[in-house]
C-alpha cells in the first residue's frame, strides 16, 4: 500500500481537530482506526510515527504491506460489530472515516 494522496490523508485533520480543543496526542498514543477498512489510516498513522495504532473492522478488507501487520488489524467473528476485542479505555484516541455510508 502506497502513501495515501492529501486529499485522503485524516492524520493531519485529526491533529488539528484535537489541537482546537487542546488536545495533543504524542506518538505513544493508542490510537484505533473504528472501521479500518483497507487499514489505509492505521497506516498512515504508523507511517507518521505513532507506535500503537490499530484498526478494527466487521470483516478483513486489509491490503498488509506485511503479514506481520496482521497483529495490527481485528476483525469482528460475527461479521457484525457484535463486541470489540478491547478494554474499555483502551484507546487515547479513536477515529472512523467513510463509515456513515454504511450505516
């Protein structure tokens, strides 16, 4: 998977987004893609140094640059978002992209 376009890229706006409420994330942030898709934002995260970033989704869409990025992805057994393999507050910070067409 290559570097996604700027028109695509949500990192930078979700930075901006958290900063207009004082709220800075570091890159030991846990952070989780909610409907990760192609895990195209997972990647783009890891890509800009964050060290923990996950995506979750109902079912395997991931294009994995590696196999071992698999640990990365998890994926709901029931194929509907039945219940997420996280403690609560598990996350510093969670996102969803393109999901609302879905819904």
């Amino acid at each position: 998977m290559k570097a996604l376009p700027p028109a695509q890229q949500v990192m930078r706006l979700n930075e901006q987004i958290l900063a207009e409420h004082a709220i800075r994330l570091d890159h030991s942030a846990k952070i989780l893609d909610f409907c990760c898709g192609s895990g195209r934002h997972v990647y783009e995260h890891r890509d800009h140094g964050y060290q923990d970033v996950h995506g979750y989704d109902i079912s395997n869409q991931t294009v994995l640059r590696d196999t071992q990025d698999a640990a990365f992805f998890h994926f709901d057994p029931k194929g509907e978002i039945s219940h997420l393999p996280f403690p609560d507050n598990t996350f510093d910070f969670v996102h969803s992209t393109s999901v609302f067409e879905h819904v």
